[in-house]
C-alpha cells in the first residue's frame, strides 16, 4: 500500500484510490489476492475499507495480507480487522528471530520484536488466521532451531509457518554484505527447524529455495513459489532433472548459491 522500496513522499492515499480502482475492474472470479506494500496497515481504518471492498466484488477470493503485525499490538485494532468476519483472510507476519535484539536490528526498529508478538497473540484471540514467515538471512540462520522451539512453546496457533529465501530487493540490496548468506550453508539449521515444527505437527513449508540448495529430507517441504515474472534458472540448471518442479532463483539474486544440478 505504500512504496517497496520506500520513496520520499507520502503516496498512501494516491495508491489507495489506485488499489479501488483495481479491485473494481477485476475479474470476479478471481481466486486469490494480495495486499502487500511497505507496510498496509500505515492505512489506518482504511485497510478493512478496502478488505470489504474485496469480499463485496470478488468474492471467490482468498485475501492474503503481507504486514509486520506491530499496529495489532493495539487491541481495538485487531478487533476491528476481526469485524469484518472474512474466513477467506489470511495474514502474513515476519517472525525474524525468537532473540529480540536479532529481530529489532534485522526491521530497523527498536521495539519491533514485542509489538509484533503482542500483535500475534492479539489476531489469534480474534481467531485470525496467520502465516507466519521466516526470511533467512545471515543475522538469523543459526537461530533457526531455537526459534522453531519457540513457535511451538509460544506461537502454536499459528495456520502456517514459512521459511523463506531472501530476495535481493529494496534494503537487502544495499546491505547485501551483512544479510546474504548461500542457502547451502545454512542447511544443517534449517533441516532441524523445518523437521522439528513438521514432527510437532505445525504446517511448515519452505519458500524461494532451489532444490539442490536443500537436504533431500526438505524437497518435500519446497514449494516452487518464485513469480514466473520475478524467476530465472542458471545455465547450470539445464542439467537437473529436478528444473521442472524446483522454484529457481530470483530474477534479482546477486549471490552466490552454489548451484550443482541434481543428476
């Protein structure tokens, strides 16, 4: 709803207005939309306008929301997203770190960590459904396995939980040196996560990885999940047997991810 990357002017009101217009000259048939941004929820009151919006002219449509929960910290907010009584809403929340400093220095802002928390559990006494998604970066990946102790200790209701690749866009660009890390070194902390949440019976998959970057124990977990607009496959790639059902990189990707086809 705002801009991604961030630009220097307030453009939330014009990209409403432009999102209106969106959802009024879309198919209603359509199955599946999303909200994204920058940040929704920086609409205020105006975000459930726009999710009614989306229930009264498609209303086949599953509605998936991309925030970092922190305004339903606020109580009488979350409720008021509950009012809209959509069983087709599904909201998707970044959990960085179960380590708070982690997860504030990873968002840029202090605090972050538990206002998003107090977010979580605020939708989930709403019955609010969540995704709860994980980018992997190289401030975080040791902590996977602590951290999906922690989802199961404390944030079992979650509907989903997602590790994600990191796509080199907006920040990650410039701070590219501090957050890559290969997918195929952080192997080992993203099997026993991925493996811990799925023998504790939580929903997890994993997202924006290719297959050869990824223990054979986790292909099933893999979704192929990159745009067709935003996806690429090396040269290399030509050569595995697996290219059909695997997601490829980011168009963007700058960084190594060590590709060896799988024969």
């Amino acid at each position: 709803m705002c801009s991604q990357p961030p630009l220097n002017r307030d453009d939330i009101d014009l990209l409403f207005e432009r999102n209106l217009v969106i959802i009024e000259s879309a198919p209603s048939e359509l199955t599946d939309i999303g909200i994204t941004g920058g940040e929704p929820t920086l609409l205020g009151d105006k975000l459930f306008l726009l999710i009614e919006k989306v229930k009264e002219k498609l209303p086949k449509a599953q509605i998936h929301i991309l925030s970092n929960g922190r305004a339903f910290a606020n109580r009488a907010y979350a409720k008021k997203l509950a009012n809209i009584r959509s069983d087709r809403l599904l909201l998707g929340i970044p959990l960085h770190s179960d380590y708070s400093h982690d997860h504030d220095h990873i968002a840029q802002a202090a605090g972050s960590y538990n206002e998003t928390v107090k977010g979580l559990y605020n939708l989930a006494e709403f019955n609010i459904r969540i995704e709860l998604r994980i980018v992997i970066n190289k401030i975080n990946y040791q902590r996977l396995p602590q951290l999906s102790n922690f989802i199961y200790k404390n944030l079992p209701f979650v509907t989903h939980i997602s590790f994600m690749g990191l796509e080199d866009t907006g920040y990650s660009i410039k701070n590219h040196e501090r957050v890559w890390i290969a997918p195929i070194d952080f192997q080992v902390q993203l099997e026993k996560a991925v493996i811990n949440l799925a023998t504790w019976g939580l929903d997890v998959s994993v997202f924006n990885l290719p297959l050869c970057s990824l223990p054979l124990s986790l292909h099933e977990f893999a979704r192929k999940s990159i745009s067709d607009w935003k996806v690429k496959y090396l040269e290399e790639c030509s050569f595995c047997s697996m290219k059909d059902i695997c997601c490829g990189l980011f168009a963007t990707s700058k960084g190594e991810y060590k590709i060896k086809p799988i024969i």
